[in-house]
C-alpha cells in the first residue's frame, strides 16, 4: 500500500510513533536482525559539527550508568545531523499515563517509586551527572512495580545546540524546576526539589505552584509552597515536614543527598503516629550543606522579585521547559515587579461618549482553565455557544463565560490516553475513548445533554487509538486501534456499540480518522500517505502520496462540502531529497483524485492541527514547539492563494511557544477555539 522505504535510524527499524514532546518524537522500533524491541528518540534539533561532538559526549556518559531503576541507553547516533538515542522498550507506559494529574496517592503507594527514583538519582550524582527533568512522564514502567528512570541529558542536548555561550540557560519542567535552575545554577540538591515537587503532587493532587510559567518560576524562587496540611487534612506532620525540607528555597537547607531525602521519606511514612520531634531530632542525620564548592551567601545571586522577572526575559535569555518552553511577555512580568499590596485609589472618569472597544480580528475573548492537562480534541456546538474539550475528563462548558454545564467521566474510568472524542453532526451523542481501572480501552457513546451511557464500543486490543470520527448520518461512529505493529480501522453502530466492519492491519501507523461530512467516504492518515475508503464496500478509492518522506501525518481535515481534504506533513530528517518542499507543510487536495490544489508553506515546524471555515475558504492551522527559531502562534490562510490572513498571538495565559494540539472554527464563522499543551483552551474572534 505505500511503497517508502522503511525508516531506520542505526540498526534499528522505526515502526510507529508512540508519543511527542517538545524535546523529541519516539517510535517503538525494533532490531533489524536480533527483532528486539526498542523505544527511539528522535531529537527536533539539527545539530551543527561541534553540536554533535557535544552530543555523542553525553551519550556516551548517559549509556555508561548501569543501574536497575535507569533505562539502559541500546545505541545512539546522529542520521544527518538529527540525533537519536535508543533505549529500552518499557512496555507499561508511564507513571504519568497510569495516575493522571489530579489523582491523589498515599504515601505508602508512592513510596516504592520514591525509592527506586532516588536510587536512580543518587548513582547518577555519583557519577557526577545531574538529570535536570524529573517529571512524572520521565518515569517508565517495565514491570506493575519496576520503574525505569529516562530522558537523562535529553533537555542538556537540545539546550547546547539552541543556546550560544552568552546565552542563560534554563533546562527542566516548570512545575518542578528548583530555584537554582532559573539562575542556571543547577546542582545535585535540585533534581532533590524536582522529585519532592513531584512527591507533593502525588499526595495532594496539584503541584506546589500553578499560573503562568512566569508565575510558577517566581513563585518557585520566591514563595513558599502552601503546606501539605492545607491541601490534604490526613497528611501526618512527619511526611509533610520531610517533604517542605526537601523544598527549601536554598540547596543548603535540604537533605544531605538524594538517598537521605528519601530514607527520610520512607520512615516518616512508616511511623504515621510519630511526633514531629522525633525527625527534628534526627534531622542533622539527614540533613546539611550537600552543593561542594558552595560560593558564601553573600557571593551568590540574590532572588529578588526584579531580578528573577528580568531574569526571564532578558533578551539573551533562553528556557527550555521540557515539553513547555515560554519566553514571558515584558507586561505580565510588570505585573509581579509592582504588588498590589497598599494601592492608592485613582479615579478616573471615562468620557461619556467613548464606546466600549469592539474586539478585532485574532483578539482573545476568552481563555478556560477548566482542563490541567493537554488539550487534544475540540468541538463547538451548532449555535457556537458552547465548547466540547477532551483532556483528563470531557467538559461542556460556555465558550464565552466559561460556565461548565457538564462533565464526563464515569466512576472506575478515565478518559483514555489519546484524548479521542468525537461530537455527533447532529450534537445530540458524544463519542469518547474511555479506560478502564482494569486497563480495558473502549469507546463510549453518551448523550450530550446528560452524561448518560447510551452504547459501549469494545476495542479488540487495550493498546491504543488516536482519533474517533462520526459518519455525516450519526448512525456509526470509527476508530482506529493498534495491536503493537499495524493499526486497522474499525467501525461501529452507534446505538447499540455493535461492530459493523473492520480493516484489519489497514497500515503500520494511523495517525487520523476522518469521515466525509457527505457521504460514506473515510480518510485515513497511514503512515505518510492518506487513503480514502469507501466505506460501502470496504475498498481504497484514492490514494494521495503528497507527503513524500514524512515520518508520519499528523493532521488532515474534510472541507465542509466534502471536495476537498487538507493534510499537514509531519517530521522529514533534515537533509532527505524532499524536505525543502516538503518539511512543514498543508497539502489542499481533491478528493474524487488525489490532485494538489495547494500546499500552504507558512509553517515552520510539522503542523500539529487544523480546521476549516464554514464557507471553505479558508484554514486555520497551528504547529508544535521545535525549537526557539519556531512560531506556534495559530494563523488563518486563504485556501485559494495560500496567503496568509492573520496570525492570532496567544494570549498571556498561554506560552507562544507551546504545542498548539486542538483548533475548531465555530458553525457561524466568527470564533475560533485553540488548545494547547498547557491545558488552557483561548477563543478568539476570526476576521
């Protein structure tokens, strides 16, 4: 069906993507002669000569730690010019994938995590490495108990090939980065801070600091984290005293070492009942300056409130955030600099005749915060009031006022890894992936205006899918499924969650699933091809072979009379035949043959979504973060001339150099909805 050649990097073959970050993308592939299987990450940087000699220095240092709780680095190298590392499959996923933000854990069930993480940790200090980037999602699975630590080196890369010399350097996850890291000052003591932030948000279920990442990082540097006590009334005073060590503001005033911090941890979880006194009197065990070569107090960089904001946008500066990367706005930063504490009033009179300003096109009308975690799928309702969003549940909520009318989320389920969620043409049913406590994947279909089950579709295979699409007369819903090697296409009647038909191993990697908004017609993103199914007689109409060399199609789109599709190549390795025409591109192409019409070039990183206007003239499309010379910034063009109208700049709440990850046009043309990695969704009014 596609006649690519396999893509292999080393000598292992690249089977299908498991996930993207804002570092890399990684695929489950496999040897090429021993057919064992691997996780290979792909780096989104193109490394110049003295790059990569940096590079394969810090692989070799990172493939040399061999320990039980650290992933084992198989083989690495650099396919030109784009880096790559190959490491042990962990086939149980994340601890981020198996306990959602939002969950709160006991302290007896994350201990064993805490342990084996420290372990980790404290042979990598040995080695004089630190990891910079420890994070829920850096923590695998190989067994239901046996994690792997990861991604050690992975955010120091990408930072050494961004960054000049003159640059400041910031390398971790908002949410967990310690204070020494926004001054570039990164020591053992901070992967410490890292891993009890982590820690607090497993027993509270949020994180010590939520905002913007200019909030988070002053308040990392400046603010207290409000007490365990204050978010979980059962927490003993002994986990909580432990944990606020190991947050201290200063490296010199938490635990002696990695280990020490999480002995203590283990012991304040095994005695609820003991007082406090007891860990205070056995605190300089734990306890004491643990940064060699510490400078005096009075040598260091200071935190003040000033220096911390502009610290952040100095025009030299450069962050990078794991999988959120964010150069704050001068005027929110304004904000911080001058506290609201004992403010004089001033009155002023607004003149009689002024009119309220009308917002004009690409303005933000408003911005919801009802979802944690990223956004991956939007829908509007047909009176463009009300917005449909799929995170770690799904919400109805108003698109205007941000009311929620409704939320879905059954007990002893969670919504399912991939986001999947389908609106129905006629908005009376929603379609969502939904999984079980047991692990058990399947799709629900539920009335939109109660939350009631009406059908369950069964999945054969708990592995995974990434896209559900409705058919134009609402009687069938379809999925695509994964079994670990192909993808095939299945589809359901959506009243009674029967199976109708399915495709088996329709491809290797199916990325998208959309039905004709006309007829019986299914396109389907395979690998870097997009074929057209008519579903009538389980046959292939069209093939269109536009995107030559993409490792994948991340989005593609039906225009609204069904003539037309629109498809976004994904990543092409820097210096294949046909990247310069087709790295990060939207193909416009016929439907009936397979024929180009345009292909839009205003992207420069693989677009991440897009959406149609009603009228069919137009797209709006948005990218992912890869790298600090890369704009994600949604923008509107013309399908005719493929010119581009307006580029909407994200609001403040939300980082111009996140993933866009979900776009949806509403029915009257007006407004537009975009969500991003952050979990924040802005709606923003069209021209």
């Amino acid at each position: 069906m596609n006649s690519t050649p396999e893509k292999r990097l080393g000598n292992y073959r690249l089977i299908r993507l498991l996930g993207r970050g804002g570092f890399a993308d990684v695929y489950y592939g496999e040897h090429v002669y021993l057919k064992t299987p691997a996780a290979i990450k792909v780096l989104h940087v193109h490394l110049g000569e003295k790059a990569q000699a940096n590079f394969l220095q810090e692989a070799r240092l990172v493939a040399r730690l061999e320990h039980p709780h650290i992933i084992t680095v198989l083989e690495f190298g650099i396919e030109k010019g784009v880096p790559y590392l190959v490491m042990e499959y962990a086939p149980h996923g994340t601890l981020r994938q198996h306990y959602p933000k939002g969950t709160p854990l006991t302290a007896s069930s994350i201990t064993p995590y805490v342990l084996q993480v420290a372990a980790a940790l404290q042979h990598t200090h040995d080695q004089g490495l630190i990891h910079r980037d420890i994070k829920p999602e850096n923590m695998l699975l190989r067994g239901e108990k046996d994690l792997l630590l990861s991604d050690f080196g992975i955010a120091q890369v990408i930072q050494n090939a961004q960054a000049s010399s003159k640059e400041q350097k910031i390398v971790g996850t908002i949410l967990y980065m310690a204070p020494e890291q926004l001054k570039s000052e990164t020591n053992p003591a901070s992967d410490q801070y890292a891993l009890a932030a982590v820690i607090y948000e497993w027993l509270s279920g949020a994180a010590p600091f939520y905002g913007s990442f200019t909030e988070i990082a002053i308040q990392h540097a400046l603010t207290a984290p409000p007490p365990l006590s204050k978010r979980l009334s059962h927490i003993t005073a002994e986990i909580e005293e432990v944990v606020m060590i190991a947050l201290s503001k200063t490296p010199e005033k938490r635990f002696r070492s990695i280990k020490a911090f999480a002995t203590a941890f283990e012991q304040a979880s095994q005695v609820p009942n003991a007082s406090t006194t007891i860990l205070a009197q056995n605190r300089d065990k734990y306890s004491h300056p643990i940064v060699k070569d510490q400078q005096p107090v009075s040598a260091q960089r200071r935190f003040t409130r000033r220096n911390v904001a502009f610290g952040l946008i100095a025009g030299t500066g450069t962050i990078l955030a794991g999988a959120l990367a964010y150069q704050p706005l001068q005027h929110e930063v304004q904000a911080w600099l001058h506290p609201i504490s004992t403010p004089k009033p001033i009155i002023r009179r607004r003149p009689r005749a002024t009119p309220t300003p009308t917002p004009g096109p690409g303005a933000t009308i408003y911005t919801y915060h009802g979802h944690r975690v990223i956004i991956r799928t939007l829908a509007w309702s047909q009176d463009s009031q009300e917005i449909v969003s799929a995170a770690e549940n799904v919400q109805i909520w108003n698109a205007f006022t941000g009311q929620q009318r409704l939320q879905y989320g059954p007990n002893n389920y969670m919504i399912g890894a991939d986001y999947a969620m389908a609106w129905s043409p006629n908005h009376q049913y929603i379609a969502s992936s939904m999984s079980s406590n047991a692990g058990i994947l399947e799709v629900h279909i539920w009335d939109a205006q109660n939350a009631q089950d009406t059908a369950i579709c069964h999945l054969p295979t708990n592995f995974g899918l990434d896209t559900i699409t409705w058919s134009p007369n609402n009687l069938q819903v379809a999925s695509d499924f994964n079994d670990g090697t192909h993808t095939s296409i299945v589809i359901w009647d959506a009243a009674t969650g029967r199976q109708v038909t399915m495709y088996p191993e329709a491809a290797k990697q199916t990325t998208v699933v959309a039905w004709s908004p006309t007829d019986q017609l299914l396109a389907t993103a395979d690998d870097n091809v997009v074929n057209i199914w008519d579903t009538t007689t389980g046959t292939i109409k069209q093939t269109y072979q536009g995107h030559k060399d993409a490792v994948n199609i991340p989005t593609l789109a039906w225009s609204p009379d069904g003539k037309y599709i629109a498809s976004g190549s994904g990543y092409i390795p820097a210096g294949t035949a046909t990247a310069a025409k087709n790295a990060n591109t939207i193909h416009v192409w016929r439907s009936n043959d397979a024929t180009p019409i345009q292909i839009y070039y205003g992207h420069n990183a693989p677009p991440s979504a897009l959406a149609w206007s009603p009228d069919g003239k137009h797209i709006v499309s948005g990218n992912s973060f890869a790298g600090l010379n890369t704009f994600t910034d949604p923008q509107i063009w013309e399908v005719a001339s493929g010119r581009t109208i307006l580029r909407h700049r994200a609001g403040d709440s939300i980082t111009a150099q996140s993933d866009v990850t979900a776009l949806a046009w509403s029915p009257n043309g007006n407004f537009i909805a975009s969500g991003s990695i952050n979990g924040l969704i802005e709606i923003w009014k069209t021209n």
